[in-house]
C-alpha cells in the first residue's frame, strides 16, 4: 500500500495537534473533526483543513460516527485516526471506516472488540501464555455466585466491569460482609458508565504496582517492544505521573516481561501500537487489560527511546513493514510525565474558562505537549487534561532535578490546575526514591487533608 496523501483525525486537543505534528513531518494532509467549542483550537488552526461535526456535547460530534465519516468522504482522506478516548477502542467504529473505503490506523477491529471486554481479553491471554490476576474465569452474574468464587480466591476481592475502563465500574470488597453492596454499586456504576452491567471477579492486589508494556506490530510479523512504563501513581485508577523505565525492576525482570510481551501479541496476530498493562507485586506479573491505541502516557517511551510512536502508527496502517528488529531499539536514561489538568489541585473539581497566560517551560531534555496558547478557552465538555510536561535525563536523579525546574517555569494562568499537586509530590522523599504503589498517592492525599 502506498503512503497515506491525507489523513483525518478525529479528536481534540493536545493528542490532535500531536498526530497533526507527525502527519506534517511525514508529508501528510491533515484535516480535523471538530465540535463548535474547538474552533478556534491550535490542532484546527494548523491543519490543513476542518471541518465542524457537531455542537459541543461528545454524543453529538466526537462520538458521531456518521458526522465522522461524512467529514472523511467530504475532504476525500486516505485514512482515519481516532486519538485517544472518544472512538479510539470502538470496534465498530473501526470496521464502519473500513467498510466505507477508509484506512483505520489503528488495529483490526477483531481485536480492538476481544481488548474492549476485559472478561474476553483475560481469556485470551491466557491461552497465549499470560499470567493474570486469579480471579473468575468469566463473567459473575449473581452475588451467590460471586460470594463462592470470593470464598475460593480469597478476601479482598476486586470487582471489575468487564467494559470500558477509567477505574469505572471497580469495587473492593474486603470480606464477605462487603460483598453485595460491592457488587451492586459496580455493576450500577458500569451499567451507567458503559450501558453494560456485566462484571467479574479478581483477586485484590493490596500493594502492587501499575506496570505496562509499549508494543508496535506490523503487518509482516514483526513485533517489537519499547520497554515498559511505571504508572502506579494513580487517583481513583486515572494515572498522573508515569516513568521509564520502572525503579522497582531489575533488569531481567525487564528483558524478560517485554520477551513475554512480545511472544503473546505476536501469537494474537495484532497489528499497530498497543499497551500490555500489568499488575506487579512480589516479583510476579499478572495482566490486566491491553489498550487498543496510543497511550497518554506515550511521550515517555518516546523520549526514552527516540522513536515517534505516531510516526510509526501511521506507517503501520499503510501496510509498510517497521524495517528494524528489536537490537535497533536502544533506552537511554529515564522519563518522567506529569499530566496537568484544569482541575482544582485539592478538591480535583473541574476548571474550565479562559486562559489568560501560557508559558511552557524549554531547555535541553524538556518537551510539553499541550494545545493551549495565551486566550484560548477550556470547554467544560471534556476530559480536563490541557498539559502534559516530560522530561529526560541521564539518570533519574537528573530527571527529577529537570521535572523540578520545568514545573517552576510552567505558567498557566486563567483557570485552576493541578500544577502544584505534581510540584509538591516529586519533591517527596518516597517518590525520589522509587519507592510507591497504586495507593501511595491516594494515601498521601488523605494525609494532606
């Protein structure tokens, strides 16, 4: 397949301007879906053209499918790239753009449906070789049913919606006394979040941490790892700050989860960027989920590595094989990311107005990536991520003493942010030493109160 002419993205914001940036350095078009609360944002500013969707509320635009496409048919693109979030890991989405002539860059919609059903996902690695969480081996549909499978696993127990993500749908139940108001409150929540009100069981990890794995598959049978990225430091199951690569592994653990991570994507037949997210605690890993897509979370990998993950994204989906193996793949010294939300940095209530004062902070291994500028408006209609700074060192330490510096220099004024949540938890002794899991944040926030 020869090389896409022009491409239409069909999301907003930072990611937007993000794969607008690797289009144009690719020689490529670019034409952005937008709502009429993002008309004057940058991505629809510098592409090369636009065209409005639909009025604010995401049902209506980026959730659009029709609107989507007939924008794409309009300006006569080659392919179609969700983003993240919005469209990114619906199946059907992804079919309808191959159905109508389209290349959807991203995987095949066989895959992206078995990844979206945590329950389907589970069983899947499983017969590929992957340890998980023990837990149930379907879905649980009665309490009886889940009080058993409990009594068997063991307390805690985790139940989990088998759709979507985001921390939705996800109860503890520390003993059987907690159960049923667990079990009733997920698939409430579940059914609220996702329209699906199916769950299943697993057992509850009480200190792990977030570890996930970058892959890239062509069409040709190479599969490559870009090493693995430390998330663990979350709120209600959002990640806010990741690094590359983990201060808890050593370096066999790491050679051999990417091997591992490697051999089950190559053994599914999947295509394009993914993300293998697992739970890692007393020197045992055990998948969780995989995600369809980009990552938020990708510059990291990026800066680490030196490889521009939409880059190849793209050229995957044209059907071009990655002409390299795993030995090309070099990591050099750590990354770290803080994701800056127009929210409250204390009560995390959103922020959304206008921004009266942009600076982004420069400087050698220093990159932002955000879509603001000095007037520009923050809808109240979507996710409130407006920033997401990384920095690059040769060694953690030095990383640290960069992100410390970028932070200082960040200027956002106009709306609240969570800027000085991000400033006060990388100077705490436990973070610079590595040492935290998937609670230490939640556990810190208590004590600040």
């Amino acid at each position: 397949m020869a090389g896409f002419r022009k491409v239409l993205i069909a999301n907003r914001g930072e990611i937007a301007l993000r794969i607008h940036r690797a289009c144009r350095e690719m020689g490529i078009s670019t034409v952005v879906a937008h709502s009429t609360a993002d008309s004057d944002a940058m991505a629809v500013r510098l592409a090369d053209e636009s065209v409005c969707i639909g009025p604010p509320p995401p049902r209506d635009s980026y959730l659009n499918i029709p609107a989507i496409l007939s924008a794409a048919a309009i300006t006569g693109v080659d392919a179609i790239h969700p983003g993240i979030g919005f469209l990114a890991e619906n199946a059907r989405f992804a079919e309808m753009v191959e159905e109508h002539g389209f290349a959807f860059i991203g995987p095949s919609p066989e895959h992206i449906r078995i990844m979206g059903d945590k329950v389907a996902a589970r069983t899947a690695m499983l017969a590929v070789g992957l340890p998980c969480v023990p837990g149930s081996d379907g879905t649980v549909d009665t309490v009886e049913q889940a009080a058993d499978l409990a009594a068997a696993i063991g307390y805690p127990v985790l139940v989990k919606a088998a759709a979507g993500g985001g921390g939705k749908g996800m109860k503890v139940a520390d003993d059987a006394d907690h159960l049923a108001s667990a079990f009733s409150l997920a698939r409430s929540e579940a059914s609220a979040a996702f329209g699906d009100n199916t769950v299943y069981l697993e057992k509850y990890l009480e200190a792990p941490r977030h570890i996930e794995v970058q892959i890239l598959a062509d069409t040709h049978g190479t599969v490559v790892h870009f090493g693995e990225r430390d998330c663990s430091l979350q709120r209600r199951h959002q990640k806010v700050i990741e690094e590359a690569p983990s201060p808890a592994l050593t370096e066999a653990q790491r050679r051999d989860l990417g091997a591992l991570a490697v051999d089950s994507v190559r053994r599914l037949g999947y295509r394009g960027v993914g993300t293998l997210e697992f739970l890692y605690q007393d020197g045992a890993f055990y998948f969780i989920e995989m995600n369809t897509r980009l990552q938020v979370e990708h510059p990291v990998t990026e800066m680490l590595t030196g490889i521009d993950l939409v880059r190849e994204q793209v050229r995957v989906a044209t059907g071009e094989p990655l002409g390299y193996g795993q030995d090309a793949i070099g990591f050099y010294g750590h990354a770290i990311e803080c994701r800056i939300n127009a929210e409250d940095p204390r009560t995390f209530t959103p922020s959304p107005g206008r921004i009266d004062s942009y600076h982004a902070p420069g400087g050698l291994g220093v990159r932002v990536d955000s879509a603001l500028y000095d007037g520009c408006r923050i809808p109240p209609f979507y996710d409130s991520l407006i920033a997401k700074v990384i920095t690059h060192g040769t060694s953690r330490t030095d990383c640290l003493l960069r992100l410390r510096r970028a932070l200082e220099e960040l200027v956002i004024e106009g709306v609240s942010t969570t800027l000085p949540l991000h400033v006060d938890v990388i100077r705490e002794p436990e973070f610079a030493a590595g040492d935290y899991t998937i609670h230490w944040l939640e556990s810190w926030l208590e004590r600040q109160d």
